[in-house]
C-alpha cells in the first residue's frame, strides 16, 4: 500500500505530470525560495525531491510581500509533440480588501531540471492558472475569475483563455465557463485535460479548509457548456451535500469530518501510467484536535482512481473519501533517495532541501568560506520582510529532534544566532546566542513572536563562553521546547514548553496556507555582515 501523506509537511497545491516512465510533482512555496519544488518517481510511491523551478530572486523578486504571498499553485504539465515541461505559476502580490493581485506567468524547458525560458506574462484575472496542450496543437489557460463586485459571487467563476506560443500572449480577455460541479462555493484550481475527445474540468470547490473538494465537469467543446459529474465531489474529507455559495471564506471549520484523519482534501490532479491506471493527488492536511490546526500545514495525498464506462473519474474503492492508504500501481517499485537526516556540510554545494524566505539561501549560507561548515551571513532581523537569514527545511513530523553546533562571536547586541522553529515572521520561537550587554559576555536566551508580540524571556539569559555550543529543538506533538550543551552529550533545557499547534495556519494572524520550518539563524542589525558557523544540521523524527 501506498501511505498517505507522500510528501508530509508543507507541500499544498500538488499538480502531477508524466514523460515516459517518470513521474513529476510540483508545488506550491508561496514566499520561500527556491520556488517549486518537483519531486521525482517511476512508482507513484518513492519521491525524491529532485529540482526547484525558481532559483532567480531578482527575476522573481517576492522581497517585502507579506507571509502567505508570492508563489502560489503552479502547473507543471508536459508536451509530449513538443517534448517540452511548462510551468505556469502566479505571484500573488497583495490580498487587502480582498482584491487578490496576481500577476500569473508561463516558462518551459527541454529538460525537468531548466534551464527554464524566461516567463512570460499572461494574464492577472485570477489565481491558479493552468494550461491544456489541446490535441490539435492550440494551447488553453484556464484560471479563477476573482470577483470583487457586489452582488455577485465570490470568490469568483473559472474563466478560459487561449495562449499564442507564437505572440507569447493571451488571445482576448478571459471568458468564464464553469461555476461549480457543486453547490459548496469558493472554486478555484482548474484543471482541463482531454480524453476520448471530450474536455474535462477538474476543480477545488468548498474553500481550502475542510469542506475542501475535488469536482469534475465535462464538456464537447473547450468553451463548454460544461456537464456536472452527477456524483461530486469525487475526492473529500467532508462527504456530506452542503450549499456554501453564499460564504466566501476558505476555512469552514464546521466542516471537520471527526470520521477522517486527512481532512481539507482537495486541489488534485491526476495522471495515468503506461498500463491504464489512474492516480489522483491532492492537498490534505492532519490538524491537532479539538482546535484545529494544522502546524505542518497542507500536505500531499494521492488516491487511485479508475474511469467509468461512461467516462467519469472515480475513486478505485468506490468512495468519496480521501484514504490514509492506496493500493500500489502496478509500476516496477524504484526506491528513491532522501534528504539525509544529518547533514555535515561537506559538500561543496548547499543541499536543495534548504529554503530561505523571500531569497535564495545562496545569498547568505556559504559551504566553501569554511569547509565542512555553512556560514550564514546576518542580515536583518527574523520579522523583516525583506532579506532574513534563516536557512530551514520544512518540518514533516510532529515527533522531531533538530540539532546543530554553532560557533558565533557576537560583538554587539545587534549580533544574534541560533536554532529557530519559524512559521512567518510573526510567529516563531528562536533559541540565539547573543552579546549581552547586562552580563558583559556571550549569552544564550530564548525569544518568541506570537502573532507579532515579542516576548523576551530574561530569564533564560545564560552566560556561555566563546566555544562551541550545541543547540537543540523538540518537537513532541503539542510540546516544543529548546535545550543546549557545552560537549554535545549532556543537554539542558532552556526556557519554557511551547505550544506546537500554534505554528498553523488557524492560529496565525498574519499568514496562512504555508507550513512549519525548522532552521539555522543569524543576525547582523548592523552591518549585514557578521557570520556565523554551524558544523552540522540535523533532523531526525525517530530517536531514543
């Protein structure tokens, strides 16, 4: 059986291709860089992350946008007479007043690994833009409609539009074509494929929350008018009939199905093998209980589906809702490399599981200033919006251990570094080395942002030399707390237990749709210029 999540942690917004035997899975990263992630399978169960799409921060500049915006849902297809990727993502640059400005983008390469074109402009209707090579060589962008009239629905209707390869534009404006396979409100996340002639619209309905969905239509003609499958949703966590048209918010708590562990199940794509199986990803999330958060955010899913004799997609068990388990395709199982769990910086490049809010880790984490090291260059502080040092990777379980040596020589106040759990830059818990002015030396003291108040704990302030110190950060289901040691083998801890559910999209206030990180840190308020070294990284989620 296959176990879901297949990719845990903060991994939303799945979309699936297929070239030859391999298999590509792109998702969304909204405000972290490198942009999209794609992982790599033959089997639909064993992924490797092999390469990110966006790995230029000033063609793609998200400096200053706030948390939860930036690189939102892209579409990662494969054109098989052109043996060419696409690529069609959105920038989301601001939701105040709910105006949703999106500037969406299309690039394509010869190879999954780029180089990538340079993008091209197509359109700022809406988000979640995706893109059909039709059968006859025209291509097709479909996307939300944001709606910001009164009066009409929110958030909005999918609209269509043809794309000219050979202008490199958008033909005309948008026209809308499909409201809904149900009556549960919030579409978005359009998906066209073509199959036995007919075209075939795949959508989230229901907001992204847990009465979250996948819905399909179909239709003759691309411009429609587009058939209902009389079964939606074919995908849920929330089986139930329910009329929301008239609510445009995305979470609907009152959703939760207490029968399921996946909950918000929805956004999917699908692909099919060589042999004719079918097999559906999508978002899903696993939230503490009763408060409902989600601190490893929206995760990755994948359900086997099969078609019909009358030509609608359904799941292979013959339910709606989304399973903690699938059968296996019937594809040659192909083991694929992970992220290691220790990391000693050894090689000569950054490893591609590290990201960096808003630039790319490159800009201030360097492996060769120092061999078996990364030095981090400080920058500014971890609530700036701007350029922050925090090198992380995402948290995929909530039963981790996160350690790291550091070596730092803080001059001034100004200098910090350490070990951080960071949500957005509003929230995190950080566990720095500091100069302390009231003590005269190097301190150690532990510091929380919660929904932007700044609590100093003074009393963890703890003098330690100018050596090496080892910092350590738990995370055991709904307690997370930090320890440190002077040898590496007789840890204590430091500061109080933090309430792990509090890293989520449901409690923060100032972002939402991301994920936990865990990371390396440091500050320069300064100069932007002091360092600090760290000989290892490691992350394990099973430990005695």
């Amino acid at each position: 059986m296959i176990q879901n999540p297949i990719l845990p942690g903060f991994h939303p917004d799945p979309c699936i291709c297929r070239k030859g035997d391999d298999y590509y899975l792109a998702v969304s990263t909204f405000e972290w860089f490198p942009g999209i992630p794609v992982y790599h399978s033959k089997d639909l169960k064993h992924w490797e992350l092999l390469t990110h799409v966006l790995t230029d921060d000033e063609k793609v500049d998200l400096k200053k946008l706030p948390s939860a915006k930036g690189i939102w849902a892209p579409c990662l297809t494969y054109c098989e007479k052109e043996d060419m990727f696409y690529v069609v993502y959105g920038v989301m640059n601001s939701m105040n007043a709910r105006y949703f400005d999106v500037d969406n983008y299309l690039i394509c390469a010869s190879d999954i690994e780029g180089p990538w074109s340079e993008p091209v402009y197509l359109h700022s209707a809406g988000f979640d833009a995706s893109l059909l090579h039709d059968t006859d060589g025209r291509k097709w962008i479909v996307s939300l409609e944001w709606e910001t009239r009164e009066g009409y629905e929110k958030p909005g209707a999918i609209c269509l539009a043809e794309y000219s390869p050979e202008k490199k534009a958008v033909i005309g404006y948008p026209k809308r074509i499909w409201n809904g396979g149900t009556d549960r409100g919030c579409i978005e996340a359009p998906h066209l494929t073509k199959k036995d002639g007919r075209y075939y619209i795949m959508c989230a309905e229901g907001g992204t929350g847990y009465n979250h969905c996948v819905t399909m239509g179909r239709a003759e003609n691309v411009w429609g008018p587009y058939e209902k499958d009389p079964e939606n949703p074919i995908v849920t966590s929330a089986p139930g009939v329910s009329n929301e048209r008239h609510d445009p918010d995305h979470l609907k708590p009152q959703y939760y199905n207490p029968d399921s562990v996946l909950q918000k199940s929805g956004h999917g794509s699908y692909v099919e093998t060589p042999n004719g199986e079918v097999y559906l990803v999508h978002l899903t999330a696993r939230p503490f209980v009763p408060e409902l958060r989600c601190t490893l955010g929206r995760e990755t899913a994948i359900q086997k589906m099969v078609w019909t004799e009358d030509g609608w997609l359904r799941m292979a068990d013959g339910g709606r809702l989304a399973k903690m388990q699938v059968p296996e395709s019937g594809l040659p199982k192909c083991e694929m490399p992970k992220i290691p769990d220790y990391d000693d910086f050894d090689a000569d490049t950054l490893g591609n599981w590290y990201y960096a809010p808003r630039i790319m880790p490159q800009s201030f984490a360097d492996v060769t200033a120092r061999p078996g090291y990364v030095r981090l260059r400080g920058q500014e502080s971890r609530t700036s919006l701007n350029r922050v040092s925090i090198l992380a990777r995402k948290l995929t379980s909530l039963h981790a251990r996160i350690t790291t040596k550091m070596e730092f020589h803080p001059e001034i106040y100004q200098h910090s570094a350490g070990l951080i759990l960071y949500y957005d830059n509003m929230n995190y818990i950080n566990l720095r080395k500091y100069y302390s002015q009231t003590l005269g030396q190097s301190a150690l003291s532990v510091i929380c942002l919660e929904n932007g108040e700044k609590t100093e704990f003074t009393d963890t302030r703890t003098p330690v030399g100018e050596g090496p110190v080892y910092l350590r950060l738990y995370v055991e289901q709904r307690k997370t707390w930090f320890e440190w040691s002077c040898d590496g083998t007789e840890f204590q801890k430091i500061g109080r237990v933090f309430d792990t559910s509090h890293f989520s999209d449901e409690y923060c206030r100032y972002g939402e749709f991301t994920g936990t990180m865990a990371g390396l840190t440091c500050a320069d308020r300064m100069f932007h210029r002091h360092y600090a070294d760290f000989d290892f990284f490691e992350y394990t989620e099973s430990y005695s």
